[in-house]
C-alpha cells in the first residue's frame, strides 16, 4: 500500500477543491488528481430531500476497507472519500472521491472502483422526501449498481 486513505463521514458539506488541494500542495511526485463529487439529484422534480442513514463506526470501517483495497490495487500517492449522511437538498453534495497518483490511469480507475463498491457495500440507507407531501420512501438497491461492481472481479485481460 503506497499511502493511507482519509476516510470520513460527516453531516457537513465538503469542499471538493480544498480536499484535492490537501493531497497535493507541496508534492511534486502527484502528476494525477481524479475528483468525484456525487450530487443529490431531484428526480424530475419530484424530491425534495433525499435522507441518508448509517451506523456510525460501521459504515467509516467499511469505507476505510473499500479505500484499503483500491490503495492495494493500484500505486495512489493519495486517497480521500468522505460521505454526507442526514438530509441532503437535491444539488447538494453527497460524497466525495479523491485519487492522487503519478499516472492518470491509476488515477481514474481507483477513483471508478471506490464508486462501484461505494454503491454496493457502504452501509447507508437512502429514503426519499417528495415534494408532493406523499410519504418518504426508501429507496432499493439497484442491479445495475452491482453490475457496474462486478467488473472488478474478473480476471484483466492484459494487451
């Protein structure tokens, strides 16, 4: 492992640019920052919050061991994911990813893979607030999130 993810869960909002900045300033050897900020969608209108639940202690131990396998995988120099919890407005942050490395490709698919398995593994529970008044709903796991996951299982085919 080339370095030691920061992994946090919070309430407040992050700042992306400053989370990036953290894992660059004064490096030279960083010639790759890949940024993944996901945002809280409204739906087509529809919602009006989107309310995010976790257990505490379980859910930064279980990002912590998806940010461990990525940093296992490929050669980062830096590792950060932080993930909002509480009710979050559609535009808002929800979580972010960042992955420093001297490559881009490392990068990237670092990046790609912590989103894959933070879709399918992080303990938190999404339900959803209308904007009708309608009662909230919570919201299914989705099969093509575990497709997307399951591309990192398979043997790499190298050229």
């Amino acid at each position: 492992m080339s370095a030691s993810p920061l992994v946090r869960v919070q309430r407040e909002d992050f700042d992306a640019a400053a989370e990036g900045r953290r894992l660059t300033d004064g490096r030279r050897d960083v010639g790759a920052l890949v940024t993944f900020t996901g945002l809280c969608r409204d739906e087509s209108g529809t919602l009006s919050a989107l309310e995010l639940e976790h257990y505490p202690g379980m859910a930064e131990t279980e990002l912590t061991r998806i940010a461990r396998e990525a940093l296992a995988r490929w050669p980062l120099s830096g590792l950060t994911v932080i993930h909002r919890f509480g009710k979050i407005a559609p535009g808002e942050n929800i979580v972010l990813v960042v992955a420093a490395s001297k490559h881009r490709r490392a990068a990237f698919e670092a990046a790609d893979y912590l989103m894959d398995f933070l879709k399918t593994r992080a303990p938190f529970w999404k339900k959803e607030h209308l904007v009708s008044g309608d009662a909230s709903s919570w919201v299914a796991a989705k099969a093509e999130d575990d497709k997307d996951a399951e591309r990192w299982t398979k043997p790499q085919v190298l050229p």
